[in-house]
C-alpha cells in the first residue's frame, strides 16, 4: 500500500504504532506536491520546511498523542488566517497579507498534531464555482486536466484527490465544499452552521460561511469534525451543541433510516448518468435497511437568486474593509483619500468580486431593498420552511450535489448566470443552516466523479456521516483515485 | 427594474469602484440578466412572512468583560501597506 493512498485515520494509526514516520508522510505529500502540482496549481503557498520542522517535533510526542489525526499531513484553504503564513484568499488585493493571529479552527488543528504543508488555491474571496476566478490562476481537475476543479475550494479537493495531502480544510458559502468534492471524487462536509467557529476565516457572506473538511471519505470527515467543532467565544455565532464523538458514533447502521428523495431535484437541467449515480444511492442504503420516501421541495426555483441576492448584499458590505489602509495591497498612485479607496479596490479585485459587490450594492440600494434584499429575507424563511416540512416525512435528503460533472475550464467565466445556476441543490442547505455531505456516488462516461449530497437536520451531522459510511463500506468510489495521484 | 449604465455608474460609486468604458457595457449587461432573473421571486407571495436574517434564534450573544492583551502593535504596523512608527498612513482628508 502506497502511502499517499491511506486515508487520514489510516496514516494516523500507522504514524501512532511507529510503521511510518510523521518525516515520511510530509516528505511523501511534499513529493507529490513536486510532481503533480505545476500542472493541477492546487497550493498559493507550499510551507515545506516549516512542515518538516514540524514533522520533527511532533515525532517526540507519538506516544502520548491524543487525536487519532495526530501528525498526519493537510492543507488550508488561503481565506482561513495562519499566523504568518500568506493568506490571499487568491486576491491581488491581500498579496502581501501575513495574518498576525491564527483563526481558531488553526489553532484547533495544530493543538491536534496537523501539520499544514500550506495554503490552498479557490476563487477569489470565495466567489466563483469553478476555481478559475483565482488570481493565481484557475486550479486544474486531476481527472482531467482539461476541467475545472469545482469551487471555490477547488485547490482543495484538487490537493486530496491528487494525494497532496490527506485531508484540507475549506469553506463552504453556497457549496464551496461540496461541489469541488463532487467534481474531484472527495468526500466533503459543510457542518450545520455555527458548529465550526468562523474566527479567522476572511468573511464572504457572514451569514451563510462554514468551514469543513475535504477528505478521502466518510470516518475522516467525523474525526476532522470532532476536532473543529465547538462554541467559540469569539464568534458570537457559534452554538453550544454535544461535539466531538462523530467518528465514535461511526457504525453504518442505517436500518430504519427514512431517506427522502425530493422529487423537484430528480427533474429538468440535470444529466442523465448524474440522476442514474445519485438515485443509485438510494438503493445501496435501501439494501442495508433504509425506507426510501418521495417527497416534494417546492422552492427549487428560488433558492439560487435568494443565495445570491443575500450573499451579495453581505460581501458588498464584508469586502469594505479592503481599502488599502491597515493591511494588504494598496494602489501605487493616488490623488487623495477617496481616489486610494477607489484605486486599490479597482485594481485589487477581480471581475467576479467587483460583479459581487455591485449586484450587492445594488441589492441593499435605497429604493430596491425591499425589492430585493428584504424579499430574499422572506423568501429564506418559506425555504427553511420547506426543509421543516421535508424532514417531518424522513430523516435525511438525497440529492446530486450539481447537475453535471465538472465543465470544461473557460465555459463557467464567459456566462456567470449560468454558473450561478450550477448552484441550485447546494445553496438551500447555506440559506437554512443545515449539515451537507457531498460523496462520490459514481463516474460517468468520461471517467468524471459524481458526487451525491446528503442533507440532514440541524445537528445532524452524525446521521449524515453514518449513512455515507455505510454507503462507503458496500462501494469503493471513495477508494478510485485519478492517474498520476500514487506516487509516495 | 432596469440596469443601466447611469444606475451602474451610482452603485459602482457607492463600491467604490471605477469601471472603464468598455468594462462597464459588459458589467451593466451582465448585471441587467442577474436582476431580471432574479425577479422570479416576485412569483412567490410572501404577504405577512418576516424576514429571517438568521436560521438560529440567536440574539444578544455577551460575554465577560475581561482584560486581555490586545496585539502587538508593531506587528500589526508590520501588515500595514504605508504606516510609520505608530499609525496607518493615509493622504491629508481634512483641510
């Protein structure tokens, strides 16, 4: 067995019984790095050495390690802060910026023996569904270079599928996790909101951020959340809940289970082999004893321009605080305050950031807030209504995670309403708060993953992750990897 | 509602942002489509329905007023694109 092959649990329990060295697994991760990341552009930034001084230290304290996940090697999506270490969020406009903190979800990493080989390429400031919006150039999908990754946290899925890592930590706005899991074969989790603190991840749309885990399957996404969730008193958002015993609760008991199949998500716009995978998931956890109920959603036709009226509105008001004043970029040449302002943002952002701000700006505009911004508001109620209404019949949501496999790279940038549109079974679980689970359920002709998404009920994320590792224990899609990825 | 370019020009100013000539023909174009689809909510009635800006009933969320260290201010300076010794650096605002 290769090592870049193990899941995170499996190199964890190799690293604590001494068969391979916490060197070894950065030095097989920075390997693949080397080979494979020219191409797939995956990092912003590799922390190499820092990783293997790391490495190094951690080593001394094996013995007495606490986290299964300890010394096992990852990556961070670059709008999460680490302490000295660039952190973009793929924006010209926070080029130079070395946060001075560590986000809390860091912190809690490194308390658990993660060793970061560095920060992970994504659309800029988290907006854009392909990772092409980057300016550090678009990420590549490693089962085809050709395709984009998914977005935004396409460095990310692309690192995992590709062997650069054995999990990274994303975020996830409107599918930012799920949908480039989908595309690049991972398994993926947006946690119910306010579970994971949003300390120190640069804010998109406040409201509606999560950070998750992408991994190579179901058992590493419940430890990678047992070590992130929890109430944090810097982010007054965040909730008191039971956390921390997802991957103890891990038993692929599904028997009684009710998994919904909302009939508006199995209609028009959707390819043909994506229905065939996802509903196939339904019969797969059926064989192990679930009930599957149809049942109906709707809302499907809102909840794509209530994401994004609500999203724009709060990054139009987020993204003020980049002004080229405290920290980042600023223009070269200015004539007065305002024009600095004006100048550093004009060339600091990038096309989908400034339509962003705008349309946001628009939204929140006297004379069309009400139209607009206040009637999304309205309408985000009727949508967590309809899920309300959904999980009294059943206990869990089957949908595909997008209507296709990943695009060609090119296709998404030329027509952003369309893009928007490749968002429409993620964006409801952001507007309601709910858990997500994206999984691969299948490939189609071209040898592209499909990913299927589970929706479960605040707090639900055990449920969730249970059914996922049943499905994963009677398939091996979670087990392909794309050529090129088994080098250590 | 119709986006044109005079609206483009107002909200771009708001953004603080400039738009070339041609850069905005597109921007307003591709603006007018978002909003025009976006107007398929109108189809939904939503008389007597509050609006809801957070999933969880959150409200009010304190904490003890504790003394902590703030941040080094020379460290935070050292991120600051133009600062001096002590402060951010800026043009002249007020005469």
């Amino acid at each position: 067995m290769k090592l870049t092959e193990l899941t995170a649990l499996e190199l964890g329990a190799a690293i604590k019984k001494g068969e391979v060295s916490i060197k070894e697994a950065v030095q097989a991760a920075l390997d693949a790095v080397a080979v494979r990341d020219k191409e797939l552009n995956a990092f912003i930034t590799v922390t190499g050495e820092q990783a293997l001084d790391q490495a190094e230290q951690l080593q001394a304290g094996v013995k007495d390690a606490a986290s299964p996940l300890y010394g096992v090697p990852m990556a961070i999506k670059d709008n999460i802060c680490t302490r000295g270490v660039k952190t973009s969020c793929a924006s010209k406009i926070l080029g130079d910026f070395a946060p001075p903190y560590d986000a809390t979800v860091t912190t809690k990493l490194a308390d658990a023996g993660a060793v970061s080989l560095g920060k992970l390429n994504m659309d800029e400031f988290a907006m854009g569904s392909t990772s092409e919006t980057s300016f550090y150039g678009p990420v590549k999908n490693p089962w085809d270079l050709e395709r984009v990754p998914g977005g935004s946290s396409g460095g990310a899925a692309a690192a995992v599928a590709a062997g650069m890592g054995w999990y990274a930590v994303g975020s996830d706005t409107g599918g930012s996790i799920r949908q480039p899991a989908s595309y690049c074969g991972v398994t993926g989790m947006k946690p119910t909101y306010g579970t994971v603190s949003r300390y120190g991840l640069i804010a998109y749309a406040s409201s509606l951020d999560q950070i998750g885990p992408l991994c190579r399957d179901a058992a590493d996404c419940a430890a990678i959340l047992d070590v992130l969730q929890g109430r944090d008193p810097r982010d007054g958002t965040s909730l008191d809940g039971q956390y921390g015993n997802l991957l103890g609760g891990l038993t692929g008991d599904v028997r009684g289970l009710r998994i919904g199949l909302p009939v508006d998500c199995y209609g028009d716009g959707q390819d043909g082999e994506v229905k065939t995978a996802v509903l196939a998931v339904a019969d797969v956890l059926k064989a192990r004893g679930a009930e599957v109920v149809e049942l109906s959603f709707p809302v499907m036709e809102y909840v794509v321009p209530t994401y994004y009226i609500i999203a724009a509105a709060e990054a139009s008001s987020n993204l003020s605080r980049f002004d080229g004043v405290k920290y980042g970029w600023r223009a070269e040449e200015y004539e007065g305050l305002k024009d600095l302002y004006c100048k550093t943002r004009t060339q600091g952002f990038g096309d989908e950031v400034k339509r962003r701000i705008l349309l946001g700006t628009f939204v929140l505009s006297s004379g069309y807030y009400d139209a607009y911004y206040r009637k999304a508001l309205q309408v985000k109620a009727v949508i967590k209504d309809a899920f309300d209404k959904a999980f009294q019949q059943c206990d869990m949501l089957l949908t595909p995670v997008a209507p296709t496999t990943a695009p060609r790279l090119g296709e998404s940038l030329s027509d952003p309403l369309q893009m928007y549109l490749s968002d429409v079974y993620t964006v409801s679980v952001n507007l309601a708060g709910l858990p997500g689970l994206s999984m691969p359920c299948g490939f189609d002709s071209r040898g592209l993953p499909i990913g299927a998404q589970l929706i479960g009920t605040h707090f639900g994320e055990g449920v969730l992750l249970n059914a996922a590792h049943g499905f994963q224990h009677d398939t091996d899609f979670h087990k392909r990897a794309p050529k090129g990825g088994d080098l250590a | 509602m119709n986006i044109d370019t005079e609206m483009v020009d107002y909200i771009a100013e708001l953004s603080r942002l400039e738009l070339q000539t041609g850069e905005k023909q597109a921007m307003t174009a591709q603006l007018e489509q978002i909003i025009a689809y976006m107007n398929v909510l109108n189809k939904l009635d939503t008389t007597g329905v509050e609006p809801m800006s957070h999933v969880f009933p959150v409200k009010n969320v304190l904490r003890e007023d504790e003394v902590v260290p703030s941040q080094d201010r020379a460290e935070l300076l050292a991120g600051a694109p133009v600062p001096d010794e002590e402060a951010f650096l800026v043009p002249k605002a007020v005469d």
